[in-house]
C-alpha cells in the first residue's frame, strides 16, 4: 500500500474525528431539543464514517492515532460553548459544503453512501440556517431523524476582520508617523487618535447600515399590511403557493394559509417571514449594538501597535510596537484560516508579510515627508 494513500486515509479520518467532535458540542451546546438531536444523529453519522477508515487503517497495518481533535475544531468547541452554536454554525456549514464531494473520487467509498450521507449533512445545515430560532423545518428534522437512527450561523469571521482592520489601519499610521519622528508623545497621541478614529468610523458606518436596512425592513412590512388590508384573500394565497413550493400538498398548504389569514397578527407574522423573508423581531438588527460591537472589535486591533508607547520611548517603542504588531498579524491571518481551511503557516506569513510590508511603506513614506517638510 502506498505511503500516499495511508496518509490520505489518515486525513480522512482526521476529517471524521473532527466532525464528529463539532456536532457533539453544538448538540450539548443547543437549547432546542429536536435541533440537539439533529446535531447528535449528525455526530453518530461521522463517528460510523471514522470507523470505515479505521477498519481500511488496520488492513494496512497502519498505526491509529489517539482520536483527538484538530486545533481548529478544538477552538470551535471552545467557541461553541462559550457563545451558542449560531457563532459557529455558518462556519460548520461552509466546511461541509466544500467538503461534500470529497470522497466522490476515493474508490474506497463506493457502494457505501457516504458522498449521500455527506450531501445530506450538507443540505440539513443550510436549511437549518435559513429557519428561525425554532429549529429546522419539520421536513428536514424527520428526514435526518429517520436516516439517522440506525447508526445509533459569519459573525465569528466578521470578528476576526473587524480586528484586523483595525490592527492594520492603526499600525500603518503609528508606522507612518514614526518615519517622521520618534517622539513618543506623537506617537502615542496619533495611535490613539487613529484608534478613536477609526473605530468611530466603523460604528458610524455599521450603525447607518443596520439602521438603513431597518428601515427598509419596517417600510416592507408596512407595505405588506397595507396589502393585505385591501385584499386578504389573495395575501392567503401567496401564502399558500409559498406553503406549496416548500413542499407541502396542496390541501394542507390551503388549510393552513386560511388558518393564518385569519388573525391579522398571525397573518403579518407569517408573510413578513415566508414572503419577506424579514425576522418580525429583528427588522434587520440592532443598530446600536452592530455599531457597539464594531467599535469594540476594531479596537481590539487597533490598540496592538499603540500597547508598547505607554511603556517604552523611542526606538525601542517602535521596534516592540512592530515586533507585537507583527505576531497579532500572524495570529490574526491564523485565524482566517478557520474559514478558509488553509495551512496555518501559509495563511499567518502571507498575513504577516502584507501587514509588514504596508507598514514598511507608510514608514518609508512618512520619513521622505518629514524629512521634506523639515
């Protein structure tokens, strides 16, 4: 057996041990029971998964490894039960759906399902994040429920940007500044500037785009009203044909749309949801707590190159300044990684080398200017 096609298997089975790992934490994590179960069927799926490729390990005389999640699982769970699965969930879901077809081209897999049952993993987590904070349609819940027995939400990434934005930005301008003096009172005072700068700008500009979508949301619905106060019969039917293109039978669906049209709150609720597409208690978010959150994360980066100037002075100061900067810029292309599923080396050096380098320019920069203006 080629050495090749043991390590692949190895991967393979990292991917399964991982998977498997995740869904457990967001059932223990999850307050809904059926969507609990849901992630607990999911988890008993990969665990029969892992133990396919256990089984082809052994064959091979291959040695198992502790079954021990990856780094970037493990800061998943830790993030899953810190802050809910919906912190994670779209994070989950972009990995299955880029993984579905991985074992389309393993011959090893044939016969066996596995690409079917990756798909359905696919398919259950996109529709559970498009469903309301009740859980996934009864559909989908009694699909994965009955398939599954025999086997016994990008908040996260916004974070990671929203703070590398603010790392970048701040450190460009401290570095840019410092090309044209040293002195640390500028310093300090110009990095402190560009973070109240800068963060202010973020919530200025989240809290507009919250609050522009808001409104749209509010003059939606109040549209909506205004429609089925002139005409609730034909509301009741755009119900029904929705109820029907998700799939239920033509009786049903006219039974329940008459059902909703009945009560106009009920009626709002549900048309604002299935034909709007608008959460009625959301109405696109929180302006101020988009804004709140946005000031805070950028920040969070934006404080990174000013740290050292409350401690050092001059060159020293600079060059702390750019040595923390230089492994928050890492850290921070590290993390994209969870996204992305790149090598952690290459996404951190790429990160590292473009903050650097737009941080060597500002400085380069701001000495041909003070040295000019001098």
């Amino acid at each position: 057996m080629p050495s090749t096609d043991i390590r692949r298997y190895l991967e393979n089975w990292q991917g399964e041990v991982d998977g498997a790992a995740q869904y457990h934490a967001l059932a223990q994590a999850e307050k809904n029971p059926k969507r609990a179960q849901v992630y607990e069927n999911l988890a008993k799926m990969e665990e029969k998964h892992r133990g396919f490729w256990e089984d082809r390990l052994k064959k091979e005389g291959a040695r198992i490894p502790p079954a021990r999640p990856s780094w970037r699982t493990t800061l998943l769970i830790w993030i899953t039960r810190r802050f809910g699965p919906d912190a994670v969930l779209s994070t989950v879901a972009g990995f299955e759906k880029t993984d579905k077809n991985m074992y389309v081209s393993q011959e090893e897999t044939e016969g066996t399902g596995m690409t079917a049952d990756e798909h359905l993993h696919d398919r259950v987590l996109e529709e559970i994040l498009k469903v309301d904070k009740e859980g996934a349609s009864g559909s989908y819940l009694a699909q994965v429920e009955g398939r599954h027995k025999s086997v016994g939400g990008n908040a996260l990434r916004a974070a990671v940007l929203g703070a590398n934005d603010g790392l970048c930005s701040n450190l460009s301008l401290v570095m840019g500044v410092a090309g044209a003096s040293f002195n640390n009172h500028i310093l300090l005072l110009t990095g402190l500037a560009g973070l109240l700068a800068g963060a202010c700008s973020m919530a200025l500009g989240e809290w507009l785009s919250v609050t522009s979508a808001r409104e749209l949301a509010e003059r939606e619905i109040r549209v909506e009203s205004e429609e089925f106060d002139m005409d609730p019969r034909a509301e009741g039917e755009e119900l029904q044909l929705i109820y029907e293109s998700k799939g239920m039978k033509p009786e049903a669906a006219r039974s329940l749309a008459q059902h909703m049209i009945a009560n106009k709150d009920r009626a709002m609720d549900a048309l604002t949801r299935e034909e709007l597409g608008i959460e009625p208690e959301e109405k696109g978010g929180n302006p101020l707590q988009a804004a709140s959150v946005s000031f805070c994360l950028f920040s969070l980066g934006a404080i990174i190159p000013v740290f050292p100037f409350f401690f050092l002075r001059g060159t020293p100061a600079v060059a702390a300044s750019a040595a923390l900067s230089a492994i928050a810029l890492f850290l921070f292309g590290a993390l994209g990684t969870l996204f992305t599923g790149k090598p952690v080396w290459v996404a951190g050096t790429r990160q590292l080398v473009l903050g650097l380098l737009a941080a060597g320019v500002t400085f380069a920069l701001g000495h041909l200017l003070g040295v000019g203006l001098s």
